[in-house]
C-alpha cells in the first residue's frame, strides 16, 4: 500500500524534481535540503548516459519512463516487460527508497 501513496503524492508534485531529488550517483548537491543521493546500483546520472539523465543502474532507461508507466496505470510487471534489462529488485529498491525520503520529508 505504501507505492500507492508514492503515487498519488507523486501526482500532486511534477516527478522530475522528485527523481532529481532521490536518484543519481553524481556527488554533488542538488539544492537545500537535499539529503544523500540514492545507492549507484539502483539509479545512476551520467552525463556521458543519456545526457545525464536519471536512468536505473546499467541500464540506458529513464527512471521517469518508470514514474510515466506508474502514472499510466500500468503496472510493474507491463513495465519490466517493455523494459527487460531493468531489474525487478531495482524497481522495487527504487520505490522503497521513494518511499522513504517521501515519509521523511512529510514528518
């Protein structure tokens, strides 16, 4: 039940400030408040990847095509179906780190 909160708090918030917020691996701030970047293995920002866009880890696939799918209605499984070489841990550590920062934030 937690992923459906992110989504709909993710409704209310345009997602590429949240995806900045809680994704790459580059170490540098990405203004106030901003704590630690999400783990490397998870989602990374290279600018010789996809111009730097946030992508899931090893992968040239945009966490926002993610976000776009969720926002769609669709689910995980019609996401890794489109996507094959994002792995299902990555989508889930992803949410969960999501999650997380979202709680923290609200508290």
């Amino acid at each position: 039940m937690v992923v459906n909160r992110i989504v709909i708090n993710m409704h209310l918030i345009p997602a590429f400030p949240i995806v900045m917020l809680i994704t790459g691996k580059l170490e540098i701030s990405r203004g106030a408040g901003n704590g630690p970047l999400m783990r490397s293995d998870i989602v990374s920002c290279d600018p010789d990847v996809m111009s730097g866009t946030p992508v899931f880890a090893g992968t040239r696939v945009p966490v926002q095509t993610f976000l776009d799918y969720i926002e769609g209605g669709d689910s995980i499984d019609v996401f890794l179906d489109g996507f094959p070489s994002v792995k299902r841990e990555q989508v889930i550590a992803f949410l969960e780190e999501a999650a997380k920062r979202m709680l923290s934030t609200a508290a």
